[in-house]
C-alpha cells in the first residue's frame, strides 16, 4: 500500500475529479510530489496514481473541450457514494432532483422535458404510459460515466427542455481486469416479516414460470365468443355455432356452466400470508482484457454481470385534505424485488485511427407486490365503525435489451498508407467519420394482477376487526398487462477541421433517424360475487372465497366477464429524421465560436386499440376518418443553437466563460394525444389524454464561470433563463373527494431562471489533520411562472410555479481520505425545496411535496490494493415522504433506513 503522505493528497483529489470538477494541472503537481519520495515506494505511488488519473484527467478535460454546458460524473465519485442505481447518482449533479425515485427533474422541467441515451443512442422504455426511461432500472455498475448536457448543441435531438442525461456504459480495459463484490443488506422498515403468497419456481431470477399467464382456456374463448364472455354473450355464441337446446334455462345453463369454468382457469391461488424475509443478496462480477495483436492492430473484450434481490416493506398513508380524520386510506406493501444484468463489449482497433465497438445489454427488473389497503371513503367514514378492505396482488417484470455497434475513422496517415495510389492523401489527417446503429427493446409484463374487494368492521381508530369479500360484479379482478417498446436509431456525422496561423475552424454535420413503435395490451376480467347460499363464508380465506367449490356452487352465484371499456390498450410509433451542420472557431486559443441548425420531421401516430373487437360495429381500430387524421402529428422544423466561450486565466489558472442560446421543443407522450381516460401505474390517478395536444417551444439562454485552482479546488456559477411556449402540463380534473383525475393542457405560456453554484474546497488551510478532508456542493436557486391559460379547466391559481420545480435544491458532500491511504468516507446530503405536486381547481388548494433531507455515508477499507470493504447507510435522518395540502399532509410514505456491507476483490 502507498505510504507518501504527500502522494495521499492525490487520491482526495482524483476521486473528486471524476465528477469533472478538478482543473488538470492539480494532477501535474500531483505527479511532481510523488518523484520526492523514496524510491522503491515511488513505483508503487506511480501505478496506484495512474489508474485513478487517467480518468479523472479524460473527464475533466471532457467537461472543458464541451462547446456546451455539460455536467459529467464519473464512476469513480459513483462507487464512493454509493449510489446503487443511475437515478439515485444523479440526484448529486446541480441542479437535478429526483422524483418518485425513477424520473430526473432538469432545472425544474418534469420528466418530459428530459431525455436519456445509452451511449449517445436513443434507446425504448419500460414505463406504461410515458417515453420517458425510469432511471432507476439502470445499475450503476455497468456505468463508466454520466454525462448531463443542460445546453443545447444541434447534434442532440431537437426534444431537448431541461437537459440530456447520456449513460456511458464501461468500455474495453487496457489490459486484464476481473473482479467480483458480494453484498448483503436491509432496510428498518423491514422487520422480517412480510406479506407474501403463492407464486412461479422462477421467482428469484424475476421471470414468471407461466404460474401466472393468461390461461390458454381463456385466450381460445375469447376468441371464440369474439372477446365477450358474460353469460349472455356465451349463450348468442353457442346458438350462433349451431347448439340447440330444449329451452332458454337449458341454454342458460349451459352458459353459466361454461362461464364458471372460464372462471376456474384462472390462477386464485392468491391467499396473502406471513413470511420471514431474507437479507438482500448483491453479487456483481466481471472480467475484460485487451490483446495486441501487433503494433497497430488491437482487439478486446469486457464482459459483466450482477444479481441483487431484496425485500421491503412500505406503509403509505392518505388521507382527505377536507376530512383528514375520517377518510383515511393506509396501504401495507410487501416487495420482493429482483434486479438482474449482463453486459458485453466487443472493439477492435487499428493504429488509434480506426475504431468499431460492439455493446450488449440486457436488463431486467422485477417488483413482486402483495399489500392490503384499508380506505375510508365519503360513503363510509372512519365514524361510521364500517370501511373497505383491498388484496392485491401485482407482479411487474421490466426488461430492456440493447445492441449497439458504432465506429470512429480517422484518415491518419496509417490508415491512408492502406488505400493504394494515394487517393486519400488530399483528405486533412484529422478528418473524422463516426456512425453508430441501436437496435433496442423494452417490455413490461404485468401477468395476473389481482385485486380483491371486502368489506370491513372497523373500531372507533379505524382498525380492522373483520372483513368480508364485497357482494357484486366487481367483488375480484385479474388484470393481465403487456407492453412492448423497440427503437431503432442510427446515424452518422463527419468533422472536418482546419487550422490557421491563430485560430482553428471545425466544420461538422450528420445525420440521424429513429424509428420507435410501442403497443400496450391490458386484458382485465373479474369475478363477481352475487349471492351465496352461507354469507360467513366470504369471511374464510382467500383461496376458500375463489376456490372452485365456491365457485361450482349451484346454491351460489359467480359471475365470470371480461371488464373494462376498451380503451387502456393502444398502439403508437413515431418516426424521426434528423440532419445538422455546425461551425466550431477557436482563435488564438482565448475565444471559441460554435453555432449550427438540426432539421427534423417528426411523425407520430397513437390510437386506442380494442384487442377484441370482431365486428365493424366495434373495430380493433377506429374507422373513423376524423378520428384517424386527430391521432396522427407532423411536425418539420429547424432548431439553432450558438455559443460562445472565452478561455483565459482570471482569478485562477484556468478559467472559461460560456455563453449558451438555443431553440428546441418537448413533444406530447405517445398515450397523451388519444382521447381516453387511463390509469397512471406510477400515481394510481386517472389520466385524461388530450388529441389537441403539441408540443411546446422553449427558447434556452446559459452563461457560466469556471474557476479551476493550481490545488485541485475550483469553483462555477451558472445562470439560466428558460422561456416556453404552449408547456405541457397537468391540470386537476373534477373527481370524487377521495379520487384524484388529471389531464393533458397546453398551458398559455412558462418561465424558468436560475442560478447554480458549485465547487471544491479541500481543508488542509484548517490544519495537517484537515488534509484529509474536502468539501464539495452544489446549490440551485430557481423561480418559475406558469400561465395556465384558457384551455385548463377553472384552476386554482391562473399563475402558479411549475409542477415538480423547487426554489431550492442543495448537494453536499464531505469527503475523508486517510493519509495511509487505507480507509476513505464520504456524507452526503440532499435536499429539495417545496415543490409543487398537483394543481388545484375550482377553489381547491394546490398539492406540494414537502423537502426530503436525504443524508447519506459510505466508508470504505482498503486492506490490500485488490480488496475493498464498503459499508452504506442511506438516508439515515430516517425521513419520509410527504404530500401537503392546505396545511394536512394528505401522502406519507417512509422508505425507511438502508445498511448494506459489501467485500470486492478486483485485479
């Protein structure tokens, strides 16, 4: 292990540096310390310097090549926080928060006005109902960096509001490189025992075994009974194929009969027990290596994989701003989580001038939920000593594969010595051609989600005494949801640069398409419960209450039908063309000029999609032609964008000044231009699609300072303006008290400005024990206007903030790096301003989530240069999520704390 004190300085700084905040030369002095000390420990120094220094100085110097305000963290300063997925890393960057720990809020713009690439390429998502990629389903260990453009430059998609987030997944190594880390944890909400029930044998690696699948019974009757399966509709198709009976009851027999058995194919083995929970398991391994096969030729590979489960236990707790008291809504959830992936890359390289990588991912994420709620409504307050009771049952497999090949060509003069008779040498050495093509897919599967209707006694606190299955036709439901997402992109772009005697000129220009088609099918049937001959048997079991006895019951009445109104499944595509040019000036290596335009002709198309109509009466899809031409949107357009940055020395030794100014738009989400009311997965609220929906404009004005000290301490101020044309947003809908309803607006008009400032300071002026520490933060401060315009529905406040901004967001860390360079920690903090959650109507109050203090620590030990000891204990101020309207917390919900060890052994 190094033992120069002067050397120990470094590993302080490089950490920080690959979160791109360090100004090179700190790097320079770095290596200049190392040459004083002895000289068998010099080359030990050395090595251990230079893995950590390569990227942090790729990073840094990245951040300050960008033409565009650009944000990057490294995996580096990921590990030593650790955060386990992309989303959580991202809440450290300025200026982003983190919402319903999925989505990334950019500047105060909501998740629309995000977007997210994988490597540059644009890539399906997983989520019912939005574009959008929920973040968390990215781990961070196949992560090599993030990088988070809040600027605009025109070889980024046109559908750019708050920023671009692009995961860089882990490339080739250098030279042989395995590890492996084993990990456990829990979580104080947890306390071993959970809600649990029958599931598949495949449950650990997140698959259903077909335990869960729509029964092959009821796909061929739906089929044949054309996707109706009341008894009187299977009467009509038994006399429709010819069946004769003596008379209507024969008939009608014979119906329930074959219905009942339609019932009985479903899986009811849905009783809800109590079970011990396990620790969480997290294993992680890889393995990559880099083989030069001669002097100019090299080939490598990197290959990893991981497995994590967990469980977690959660209470939420609603409640009526108007009757807190006596309309009440607790939800007791246990999840069996599943997280699985596997990545390979593949690269071939020739003389550092042509270059083609071959990446591979798949991913997979899987939530096994089994709650039961308790809820107190307008018909049935907690007074009344009577309330509802619901089971529910949901299991949620989420998986993405990518395959992406992209190359990068230089005509160096190796590579022109191939081309005989010299018919490339008129082409300028540094000229540049990369191309990348993106085949990737997205599915959801949600198989047999249950829910299960009772009513309740209750006692004067609103505590269950007993409960009993809900008599009528909604008494169950097994809902069967499936969505598939594929995105295919590619594209190419060319740089040419020139030079002259003080200045450079870099002339570039692409092209890019994307092709993205989605379908979401929901299937949803339900048993009801009209009459029993023996009532105290809905008290029994579950399994006892659907079991086929019950059901088979002459004496008893079970109805069996398909539910809903046909309009939660449809299908969507868009489909983009692109092409950009730029110009990139740079004169005497103090001022740079860049300025380009993208054209793009956007196409979207979604319509409501009835899997089981059969008739011209009530089609798959509409007819229609009004309703045709309303579901599809064309869109050409031009989007420019110029900067402007000044290079020099001021107050420090390096120091850039930018300024940014750009036009782009945010487009409505694919489910968001039918008109139909669905329900939101993530919220549970209805949401009302709007066919007059499009697209907003927003004009972006940036400019920023950069200090970076000759120490490794630096400091940068940004200031934003954003100005947007026709926002997207949501507006409350009328609704029952205890229900929430939503819908797409384009409000009249929104403004965004703000102010960032963030740095470095490492505390050695407090003293040799303060060495080794350093402070690191970033502090947002934001305003935001909305005008909602004639098109929302009698809101609240015409003029309001913007749903999901906050005035504040605030990230610290402090850092520790032992002198012996054995033990390093890092406390993090964050937390966000009120922001606003849900706008009110007609007079009722708007809705704002209140500041989560998260704090978090990891320690980790060195004993030897390959083994590292890491502990974790996240958001250890044991904070909870709340909801605040008119003065009552009507949301609360305790993730509670998280402590996790893990041991990784990597050569």
């Amino acid at each position: 292990m190094v033992k120069n004190e002067k050397f120990q300085r470094a590993p302080l700084v490089l950490a920080i540096a690959t979160a791109s905040i360090i100004a090179p030369n700190a790097f320079a002095q770095a290596e200049l310390d190392t040459v004083e000390g002895p000289q068998a420990p010099q080359i030990e120094e050395v090595m251990v310097q230079g893995r950590l220094k390569d990227s942090a100085e790729m990073l840094v110097s990245e951040r300050l090549d960008e033409e565009v305000v650009t944000d990057i963290l490294g995996s580096e300063m990921i590990g030593r926080v650790g955060d386990s997925t992309v989303a959580a890393a991202l809440r450290r960057v300025s200026g982003l928060s983190l919402v319903n720990d999925k989505f990334v809020y950019v500047r105060g713009l909501g998740e629309r006005y995000s977007s997210t690439t994988l490597n540059g390429a644009t890539v399906p998502s997983p989520d019912l109902t939005r574009n959008v990629i929920p973040l968390d389903i990215f781990p961070t260990s196949v992560v090599e960096s993030l990088a988070v453009q809040k600027s605009y430059s025109a070889d980024q998609a046109a559908t750019f509001g708050g920023g671009n987030v692009d995961i860089r997944t882990k490339g080739i190594p250098d030279d042989l490189t395995y590890s492996i880390e084993i990990g456990s944890g829990t979580n104080s909400e947890t306390d071993g025992d959970v809600l649990s029930y029958s599931g598949g044998d495949d449950d650990q690696f997140g698959a259903d075994d077909g335990t869960r699948a729509l029964p092959y019974q009821l796909q061929a009757a739906l089929q044949r009974f054309q996707g109706r399966l009341g008894v009187q509709d299977i009467r009509k198709g038994l006399e429709r194929e010819g069946r004769e009976f003596a008379s209507a009851s024969q008939a009608i027999a014979a119906a329930q009969r074959l219905n009942r058995n339609l019932a009985l194919s479903l899986n009811r083995d849905v009783e809800l027990t109590e079970e011990t929970s396990n620790p969480d398991m997290d294993l992680k391994g890889s393995v990559g290596n880099r083989f030069y096969l001669s002097d100019d030729w090299e080939v490598g590979f990197l290959a990893g994989g991981s497995y994590k489960n967990k469980w977690r236990e959660q209470e939420t707790l609603k409640r009526s701003y108007g009757f807190p008291e006596e309309r009440t809504d607790t939800e007791n959830t246990s999840t069996y989580s599943v997280d699985i992936s596997g990545n390979v890359n593949l690269g071939i390289r020739y003389a550092d001038e042509q270059e083609v990588i071959l990446t591979s991912l798949y991913l997979r994420n899987t939530d096994d939920d089994a709650s039961i709620r308790d809820y107190f409504n307008e018909n049935r307050q907690v007074s009344d000593g009577r309330g509802f009771r619901e089971y529910t049952i949901k299991y949620e497999e989420r998986d993405m594969l990518v395959n992406q090949v992209k190359g990068s060509h230089q005509f160096g003069p190796m590579s022109k010595s191939l081309v005989p008779g010299g018919l490339l040498d008129w082409v300028p050495e540094e000229t540049t051609v990369d191309w990348f093509y993106s085949d990737s897919s997205a599915r959801t599967d949600i198989p047999n989600e249950v829910s299960i209707s009772s009513d309740a006694i209750t006692n004067a606190s609103g505590e269950v005494v007993s409960s009993s299955v809900s008599v009528g036709v909604n008494s169950s439901g097994f809902r069967f949801t499936e969505l598939d997402d594929e995105v295919i992109n590619y594209g190419w772009s060319a740089t040419l640069p020139l030079y002259f005697s003080s200045s450079s000129l870099e002339l570039s220009g692409g092209y890019a398409r994307t092709e993205k088609g989605r379908t979401y099918k929901q299937s949803e049937f339900r048993i009801g419960v009209l009459s029993v001959d023996d009532p105290s048997s809905l008290g029994g079991s579950l399994n006892d209450v659907f079991g086929d006895d019950q059901i088979t019951d002459t004496d008893n009445n079970y109805v069996f039908d398909r539910a809903g109104s046909n309009n939660q499944s449809y299908i969507a595509a868009t489909l983009t063309d692109a092409a950009f040019g730029k110009v990139d000036w740079t004169l005497n290596e103090t001022w740079r000029l860049a300025a380009g335009a993208r054209w793009e002709e956007y196409n979207q198309v979604a319509l409501d999609w009835n899997p089981y109509g059969y008739t011209l009466e009530d089609p798959q899809i509409t007819n229609d032609p009004d309703e045709l031409r309303d579901a599809t949107y064309v869109e050409d357009a031009v989007y420019p964008s110029v900067s402007l940055t000044y290079m020099g020395n001021l107050w420090a030794d390096t120091f850039q000044l930018r300024f940014g100014a750009s036009k782009t738009a945010v487009r409505p989400d694919l489910r968001e231009i039918t008109d139909a009311i669905y329900i939101d997965p993530i919220t549970d609220e209805q949401i009302k699609g709007n066919p007059n929906a499009r697209p907003s404009e927003i004009t972006n004005f940036d400019i920023r300072g950069e200090w970076f000290f000759d120490n490794g301490d630096n400091l940068t101020i940004s200031a934003y303006y954003k100005d947007i044309l026709d926002p997207i947003e949501f507006f409350e809908l009328a609704s029952s008290d205890t229900n929430v309803a939503r819908e797409i607006i384009n409000a009249e008009s929104g403004e965004i400005t703000g102010v960032e400032i963030e740095g470095l300071k490492s505390l050695g002026f407090m003293g040799e024990f303060m060495d080794s520490f350093f402070l690191q933060g970033n502090l947002t401060v934001q305003e935001t206007e909305l005008v909602a315009g004639a098109e929302a529905d009698a809101p609240t406040t015409p003029i309001r903030e913007m749903t999901g901004a906050s005035e504040y967001v605030v990230n610290m860390l402090i850092g520790f790096d032992s002198p012996d360079g054995n033990h390093s920690a890092t406390l993090g903090y964050n937390v966000f301003g009120d922001r606003l959650y849900l706008a009110g109507r007609n007079g009722a109050p708007d809705a704002y989530e209140q500041p989560f203090h998260s704090l978090d620590l990891t320690y980790s030990w060195y004993p030897t240069e390959e083994i590292t000891i890491k502990a974790k204990m996240q958001n250890m101020l044991d904070e909870a999520i709340e909801i605040e309207r008119a003065d009552v917390i009507v949301f609360e919900q305790k993730p509670g704390q998280s402590f996790s060890l893990s041991a990784q052994y990597q050569f």
